[in-house]
C-alpha cells in the first residue's frame, strides 16, 4: 500500500514537471490579452527580477557553457515574459494612469519617482542610457561570439570526431566513453548555434523597448487630454513617469539577462566559476599588485587628486602584494620540507616490486618509425587511423567477432620508414611505407615496366614498385593497381589479422560473443554453456573453424548444433566436423559461390583406404603415414593444387570425413590456400566434378 502511494506521488509530480513549461508559456501569453490589476502585475515584475538574477548568478557559477544548456530557452522564455508584461502595463498605464503614479502599481511607481528622483529628464536619459549599453554593447559582444563560436566549432567537428575514433582503435577509451563524446561535440555545436539564434531575441526586446516607451508617451499625452481633459504638462508628467518607470521596470532584468549570456558564451576553459578564475588570473601576480598600488599612490599624492580615495586604494592593494608574496615564500618551505621527508620514509618502499611494474603486453599492436608518425597522429588526421578503424569493423562484419584494439606506439630503434605488427608481444609481420608516396602493384598482367623503388607487396607478396603522385596515371594505364602508405600498411595488417583470427579469439572474446548472441536468444546460450560445455571447449571449436578460414557469422547454427552434439562427446575435434557439416552450404557458398559446380580434388581409392588404416577406425586426433607416402601426398596435393588455382579454381580436396582433420593439418602449412573439405559438408543439391586425384599412378 505504502508503495503504490509512493509510486502515485512520484508520478504525480512528474507529470506536474512536464505541466510547468506549457502552463508557463500560456501564462505569459494570456498577460498580452487579458487585463491583469495591479498587485499581480506588481508580482510578476518581481517575479522577472528574481529569474534575471538568477540565470546570471547560474551562468556565472557552472563551469562550462554546456553545463547551462538549457540558456537559449530561457532567454527565449524571459525575453517572451518581459514583453507579455510590457503589454500588461501599457494597458493600465493607459487606461488608469489620470488617477496618479501608483496606477500601475507600487513596482512602477518605485522605478519612476525613486531610481530617477521623479524627473522625466533624468529618467529618459538614464532608460535610453540602459537600452544603448545592452543593445550596442553586451547583446552585440555576445551575439558575435556566438556566431563565431558556432562557426568554429562547426569546423572543428571533423577533427574531433576522428580524434574520438583513434583513441577508440587505441583503445584508450571505450565505446560508451566515445558515446558520450560525440554527443558532447554534438550538444556544443547545437548550443552555440542556439545562442547565436537567441541573441537576436535580446537585441529585438531592446528595440521594442525603446519603441514601446515612445508609444506609450504618445498614447498617455492623447488619453490624458482628449479623454480626461487633463492639461498637457499634466498628462505629460504622469503618463511620462509612469512610462519611465515601465521601461525601466523591464530594462534592467533585460540588461541581466545579457550580461548572463555574455558570461556564458565567452567562457574559456573549465576550470572553476567566472569568480574563480577571475582572482586566480587577475589577482594571483604579485608584481601586477605592486605596480598598480605604486601608480594609485603616486596620483593620490597629486596636489587636487581624491587622495583619500587613491591613497585607499593603493593601500589596500600593496597589502594583498604583501600577502601574495608571504604565502608563495611558505609553501617552497612547506614543500622542501615533505620533500626532505619524503625520501626518507619511501626509501624502503621504492627497494620492493610491486604489480604496478607488470606490463601487460599488447594482444595487436602497431609499432612505426618516426616518419610514419604522421599517418597515425589524431593531431595531423592521420589516415592509418580511419583504415584501422574501417578493417576492424570490416572484419567483425565478415569473420563474426570483435578483435582487440590495435595499440599503435612510436619505436624509435625502428628505421625511419619502417613499420612492424605485434601480436602477443611477438612480430608477426614488418614493412616499410612512404608517406606521400604510392605503392604500384602488379596484379600478374601488366602491359610494360614502371619507373621506381622496387619493392615487395608486404600483405600478398607481389612485386610493387614505389612512385610518385605524379607517376599514378602511367601506372593505371599500364594496369598496375596503385594505392597509398596508408593503405599498404592497412592491407597488410588487415591480412595479418585474418591469418590469426583463431589466436585473437581469447577467452574473454568468446565470451563476450556468446553474450551478444545470449541478449537475443538467451535461453539457447544458457543451455550450451556451461550446463553441456566448457566455455574453453566452445572457445576451441571456434578457434580450429578460424584455423581453416571459416567464419563464425551463424553463431545460432554453431550454438544449436554444439547443444546437439555435446551429450554424446566432448571432443572438440570431434564438434568442429560435425558444426562444419552443419554450416556445408555456407562452406560451399564461400569457395563456389551461386550455383556453380564444385570442381574439386579427390583421393585415389587406393590411397584412401591406406589412409584410412593410418588414422585408425574413426579416430580423429590423426595417425602415422609412412614418409615416403608422406612425401608423394605432398608432392602431388601441390602439383594439383597450383594447376588448379592457374586455371582460375579454388584448390579444394574432397575427403571422407574421418580423413578431413588429419589431412587438413597435414598439407595445411606446405600447400597454402589449400582447402580440405569432407564429404558430409558437400550439400545435397550441388553437383561435384572431379578435376584431379591425388595418388593417381603414384
């Protein structure tokens, strides 16, 4: 009971909250045409004042102008409830205004006869005096930083939007960090151009003041003697004052209300509140105190000069110079002291290890000499930056599962141009790059020699050439495949990934997969691991389907068919033949893509029996082959194999299944781009031509 009427009164006062802004708006707007008495338009100008000096005092103490992002609003709002009461007035100074100077009300009436002594003169001079300084001076200076600030932080999006994404691929922050950051630039850019909008508010509520206080005189001087025959200077008087005090009743909140915004929108920095940084800048030199108490003293010792007054002055800031001075000679004491003994107690501290000297080694890095410093520095938009931010985003699409973050570092025992990849702390692969050169590949079929650097294709090995952006056009057209440093370093890392996927899927990225997969279908996920499997066994499976360059995008078949499997074995060897069978079509799909037939390798029956005696009767943790069938295996496997990608076919062996594992990781490291397939994988509906046979007259 207790919570249901806690839950109704949180629900009630929210739903107050998002009452408050719409009953606002109509209030003001119902001022302009309905005719209020004196005591609430009495209130409500009272009501103006306290929200000017209190937007003011808010923007003078956060400490960032997104930390008032709600100020254009405001002043939209206040700027709306000024003239909403200007109409207000006008209409009980016009209609009341022969009965005296209280007809509008003691507000009014204050601002008229006290704030200006009751002279139309002085108070018409003080009112246009007020209107210059906040339409010519704080509105326009404040207006104009706006626009410039909108206009430069527009420009600067670009730059801080890839500054956000190479610290994200550094891994410095995460993405709910980068999330936030975005949405900062996003919100700084939006508030800006608000209050570039939103000073223009000021700056009409400023012209309409002048022109209402003219009316208002205009229509006081005709209401008093054509309707209550009062005499011209009369009507002047009291139509006059009251207009005074009605102007200026509105002008000074509206001078407030600009000065707020001149606070918020010139702020530097995010140190502290305006007063803060104001003591701390303008008052912390010392030299600065002594200087101006030196000039104050000599002009009050001016024969005709306010002495007392410049005397005073210079007093009081020769003893704040004083102050300044005795503080800063303390703390260098205070800190030779700690510092004294400080060594004394860490001395014994400083002789143990502790955890904080263990490194962890970086699972991808990307170490560049000094030259190549350009293309990964945020500062310079380094190109390299967006690539690796494109191939990690590429490969989590393609192969199934978010790598690490690459951590690229400086190496200055590297040559200047020269660039290495570490995976684990060990170099997987090395290179060199030529900013603002471009690499020239021959794809095979060129139709003449290119001038440059020979060099090696570090990703694939081709034969390449260095040129200059002045060659690229020749190099096009004599068939050459031309890109630039960044995207040679990129390619070659992006191949180095591929090539070890199964290493990059640790255990803690297994897990983080099967928690994707889990918050879609979450009961398939809880009944695999670890009611049926090991997280280490899953994380295996998937490892030897990376090995063979099989990705792991159907997770949902790999889940379901591991759940199947799992009761009767726990081998991992034995799951990944039977997820492979599971994911035959994908497979297929990927080596003979549509329809095509499946133009493959096969084993001499011969052979395949002899090698089905090696591995034993179903067993599939592999046998002994006899080396010189070992030696013909390999021999003929990579004749085959080279004929076959010649004549522009993938090289496939189509094996028993009992047979796939052994021979998989047998002719895997001397035949590369090989690819061994069982028979169980195949689909039913694709057709199989057999293009060679390993062991055939052998």
């Amino acid at each position: 009971m207790n919570d249901s009427l806690s839950l109704r009164s949180m629900l009630n006062v929210q739903n107050l909250r998002q009452l408050a802004a719409p009953l606002l708006i109509i209030l003001i707007l119902s001022m302009m045409v309905l005719p209020l008495p004196a005591f609430l338009l009495d209130l409500f100008f009272t009501f103006n004042i306290a929200t000017s000096v209190m937007v003011m005092l808010v923007a003078m103490y956060n400490k960032r102008p997104l930390d008032f992002s709600v100020f254009p609003t405001v002043l939209l709002v206040t700027t709306l409830l000024r003239l909403s009461l200007n109409v207000a007035s006008t209409r009980i100074v016009l209609l009341d205004g022969h009965t005296g100077p209280d007809a509008a009300g003691k507000v009014i009436e204050a601002f008229g006869h006290f704030l200006v002594g009751g002279n139309t003169a002085v108070g018409l001079v003080v009112f246009t005096i007020l209107t210059v300084i906040n339409f010519v001076v704080i509105t326009k200076g404040a207006g104009r930083i706006a626009e410039v600030s909108a206009r430069f932080t527009l420009d600067a999006m670009p730059g801080k939007q890839m500054a956000i994404d190479a610290d994200l691929n550094a891994g410095l922050i995460d993405d709910k960090e980068a999330k936030r950051r975005r949405s900062e630039i996003s919100s700084e850019a939006d508030f800006y151009g608000a209050m570039d909008g939103a000073s223009k508010f000021v700056r009409g509520d400023a012209v309409a003041g002048i022109l209402i206080l003219v009316i208002n005189v205009l229509g006081g001087l005709v209401v008093g003697v054509m309707q209550h025959n009062m005499g011209l200077s009369q009507a002047a008087e009291n139509y006059t004052l009251l207009t005074i005090g009605d102007g200026l009743v509105a002008q000074i909140p509206a001078l407030i209300i600009s000065v707020a915004a001149g606070l918020v929108v010139s702020r530097v920095g995010d140190e502290g509140d305006v007063g803060g940084q104001v003591i701390q800048q303008v008052f912390a030199n010392p030299q600065v105190l002594i200087l101006t108490a030196a000039i104050l003293g000599i002009l009050g010792l001016i024969p005709g000069m306010p002495n007392l007054v410049f005397l005073l002055l210079a007093s009081l800031l020769g003893f704040g110079a004083w102050r300044k001075i005795k503080s800063r000679s303390i703390e260098p004491a205070e800190k030779q002291a700690a510092q004294q003994a400080a060594p004394a107690a860490a001395a014994p501290e400083s002789q143990e290890a502790s955890w904080s000297d263990v490194t962890p080694v970086d699972v991808l890095g990307l170490e560049v000499g000094y030259r190549l410093i350009p293309m990964v520095d945020k500062g310079q938009d380094g190109e390299l930056l967006k690539r690796i931010r494109g191939l990690r985003k590429k490969f989590a699409q393609e192969v199934g599962f978010l790598t690490a973050s690459v951590h690229i570092r400086d190496n200055l025992e590297l040559k200047p141009n020269a660039y290495r990849i570490t995976l684990k702390g060990v170099e997987i692969g090395s290179g060199e790059a030529h900013p603002g050169q471009f690499m020239a590949i021959n794809p095979g079929r060129v139709a003449g020699p290119l001038p440059g650097r020979e060099t090696r294709d570090p990703a694939f090995g081709l034969q390449a050439f260095w040129i200059d952006a002045g060659q690229r056009e020749q190099a096009h057209a004599l068939g050459y495949t031309v890109v630039d440093s960044s995207t040679v370093v990129a390619t070659h890392l992006n191949q180095l990934i591929l090539d070890h996927a199964a290493e990059l899927l640790g255990r803690q990225e297994a897990q983080a997969l099967l928690d994707h997969i889990g918050r879609e279908t979450p009961k398939l996920v809880e009944d695999l691991v670890p009611k049926l499997l090991p997280l280490a066994t899953v994380q295996r499976v998937l490892q030897n389907l990376l090995e063979e360059g099989v990705n792991i995008r159907d997770m949902r078949s790999i889940i379901e068919t591991l759940a199947e499997n799992a009761p009767r074995t726990q081998d991992a060897v034995e799951l990944t033949s039977r997820v492979r069978a599971a994911l035959g079509r994908a497979i297929m799909q990927a080596l003979f893509p549509g329809g095509a037939e499946l133009q493959v390798l096969t084993l001499e029956p011969g052979l395949e029996r002899v090698l089905l005696q090696a591995v034993g009767s179903g067993g599939t943790e592999g046998g002994a082959i006899e080396p010189g069938l070992a030696d013909t295996l390999l021999r003929q496997t990579a004749e085959l194999a080279q004929r076959q990608e010649s004549i522009g076919l993938p090289a496939v062996l189509l094996v028993p299944a009992p047979l796939r594992w052994l021979l998989s990781r047998f002719l895997r490291r001397s035949v590369p781009g090989l690819k061994v397939i069982a028979n169980s994988e195949v689909p039913e509906n694709r057709t199989i031509r057999v293009t060679g046979v390993v062991g055939a007259g052998g």
